[in-house]
C-alpha cells in the first residue's frame, strides 16, 4: 500500500473472485459460469459493425435493452435498472441504503456482501445458517435493518419457498430487502411477482449465470420506480456509461432468443441432479441445489485436500477455508460430459485414499 492512502481502508478484506487460469486448460467448475457458449444470434449481434461504432459512447439510458428486458419480464422500463453485473447492484445498494439502519445477510452467502459491508462501515449483522444450512427466514423478518439475502443462497443451492420470502419482504416494510437472483433459473422461484405490491424490494439478476455472458458484465434489477431512481442516482454519479456497447448489443439479442438459455438451464439443472445422484451414491453429503452448482462433502477426505487433488489433475472446483464449510467443495455444474469426467476423477481421488 502506498502513504497516501485513506487509512480508514487499511482493514479492508477485498472480495477474492474465484481462479481465472490463463496457464493450461482445466474442466473448469468453479465459478458458476454456463459451459454452453451465448447463443447464435448474440454471437451475429456483436458484429465488426458494432466494434466500429466503438468510438462512440454507449447509450447512457441503455434503451432498447432496457425496453426489451421490460418487456420480456412484464414490467416498465422505470422499474428496471441495467448494471455493470449485478455486483454494480449490489455495491450501489449497500451504499444506499446499508448506513441508514445496518445490514443483515447470512453468515454464509455471497461473499460481496460483507466486502460491501466493511467498504462502507456499515454496522452489519451476519446471521448464523441453521445447521443444515438453510436460511431461517424467522431470522430475517421484523429487522428494521437492509436485508439481503440470496434465493437460491450460494454457495449452498439451497432455496426458500416464494410466500416465504415474501413474509421476508411483509415484516420489513420500512427497509430495504434486497434478494438476490442470481441462479433462479434454475428452478428457485422469483420474487419479481412482487415488485408491484411493496415498495421495499430490490429483485437483483444477472446476465453472468443463466445467460452465458459472465464475460459482457451485465445485471438488472427490479423495483418500485423510487429505488430505481435512487440506483439511478449513484450509478449516474460514478459511471452513466457502465454497460458498454457490444454488451448492450448482446444482452438484447440474448433476451430476444431466451428459449436457447431456458432449454440450456433445463439441460443443466437435468445434469445437477445426476451429478448429485453419483456423488450421494460415492458417499458424499449433497445439499439440496436449485442452482447451477451443488455444494458437497465426504467424511473420508478433507474439502481442501480434494479440491486440490481435483486440480492436479485438471478439474476446478470452489473451495472455501472459512471454517464451517471447509469440508465442501463447490462444483459448477458443466456440460454432462464435463460431469462424467469431473466424477470419474473424484472416484480415481477416493479410490487413492484408501
Ligand atoms: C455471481 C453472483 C453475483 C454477481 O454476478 P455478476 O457477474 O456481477 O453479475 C451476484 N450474486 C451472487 C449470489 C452470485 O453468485
């Protein structure tokens, strides 16, 4: 760090994203990317035309994407906001609406939050997971404080009915809650229903999981016309031109061909649930997933241990050290050729153990 930095950044822990490796290649399961590549009229949209027109500014509204999305999901353009990935969201939310009362979240979910939490000095409380690592939704209702929870909660896979989440949103009428979506396509259910009936939720989604496009960087969000106008506020106060052209380009024409993502999320899910039948039947523990990944342990071998040994020999998984899921890695769910190859070498790596 250099002198002339605010100290009041010294403590700062900056979010660590998972391993991007340049160096050879992996069967890379370990951050929730899709494994199919975006569809055939995203790859026509963002043609050498769009790159020449990269001189000038993108559109600081994002227009058509935004009336596409609107239209795709029933809303109006004013309930919509469009973001550099939904961590844009979520970093503007926290500074909106995290000093004015503190923050909630569960102690174990996207680690963005806390990051979020500790850039802003936000007196926040990270709520404990039930032993079987679910959301208590008890924990979260009557908190007079920003809330914010993942649906489904990663890295667990693990969802919350809608009426749940929506006595979540009823209990806490005076603050923000904030759900995070971004894996509810495959198979949680959404709260956009909702946006009409209560002022204080935030519906944030990205392009990143479901749509094959982590690298454009795009997310959205859902809410009442007032919270929109308050992202509005810093997005327009940091970066008007956050969504780039070519991303622009691609997110509409992705919309625009959303059976190709829906019938890929449906073959996904399809592979989740074989890939966790094979685990079980290895004698692994496998939380039940709504995700594209599935969150997994084994008594017979340490999580740290096994997410290495899966990397010796080229197969990435997410592991994390914090102390009470150590023993789980997390597995992005591939194509079912990547799974059945992903399962043979932890069946080789069992087989080692003995
Ligand atoms: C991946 C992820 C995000 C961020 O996605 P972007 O790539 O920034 O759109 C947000 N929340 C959760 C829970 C995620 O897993």
């Amino acid at each position: 760090m250099s002198r002339f930095r605010d100290s009041k950044f010294s403590s700062l822990k900056e979010y660590v994203p998972g391993e991007q490796p340049q160096d050879k290649k992996y069967i890379k399961l370990n951050t929730n990317e899709s494994p199919f590549p975006p569809s055939p009229s995203v790859i026509k949209a963002v043609n050498s035309e769009e790159v020449s027109k990269l001189n000038l500014y993108s559109d600081p509204e994002c227009k058509v994407l935004k009336e596409t999305l609107a239209n795709h999901y029933g809303m109006k353009t004013e309930n919509v906001f469009l973001s550099n990935g939904s961590d844009e969201i979520l970093n503007f939310a926290f500074m909106l609406y995290g000093n004015v009362n503190g923050a909630v979240f569960p102690d174990i979910s996207y680690g963005f939050y806390k990051v979020f939490g500790d850039l802003y000095n936000i007196n926040y409380e990270e709520i404990p997971l039930t032993d079987s690592f679910e959301i208590n939704p008890e924990d979260y209702k009557n908190r007079n404080r920003f809330v914010v929870i993942a649906n489904p909660n990663a890295p667990t896979g693990i969802a919350l009915e809608l009426s749940v989440v929506e006595d979540i949103i009823k209990s806490n009428r005076d603050n923000i809650v904030l759900v995070d979506e971004a894996y509810v396509d495959f198979g949680a259910e959404s709260a956009i229903g909702l946006i009409g009936k209560y002022d204080n939720l935030i519906v944030c989604r990205t392009y990143s999981k479901s749509r094959s496009l982590a690298g454009a960087r795009l997310g959205f969000a859902f809410a009442s016309k007032e919270l929109i106008a308050d992202l509005e506020l810093i997005r327009n106060s940091t970066n008007p031109y956050n969504i780039n052209r070519l991303t622009q380009v691609a997110g509409t024409a992705a919309i625009n061909e959303d059976s190709y993502y829906m019938n890929a999320c449906k073959e996904i899910s399809k592979v989740r649930e074989y890939t966790a039948d094979k685990l079980i039947a290895l004698g692994f523990e496998v939380l039940p997933s709504k995700a594209n990944f599935i969150f997994a342990k084994h008594k017979d071998i340490d999580g740290g241990e096994l997410y290495l040994k899966l990397k010796e020999k080229g197969v990435l998984v997410r592991h994390f050290t914090k102390e009470k899921i150590c023993q789980f890695n997390r597995i992005t769910i591939g194509t079912k050729d990547q799974m059945d190859i992903f399962l043979d070498t932890v069946k080789t790596i069992m087989e080692e153990e003995k």
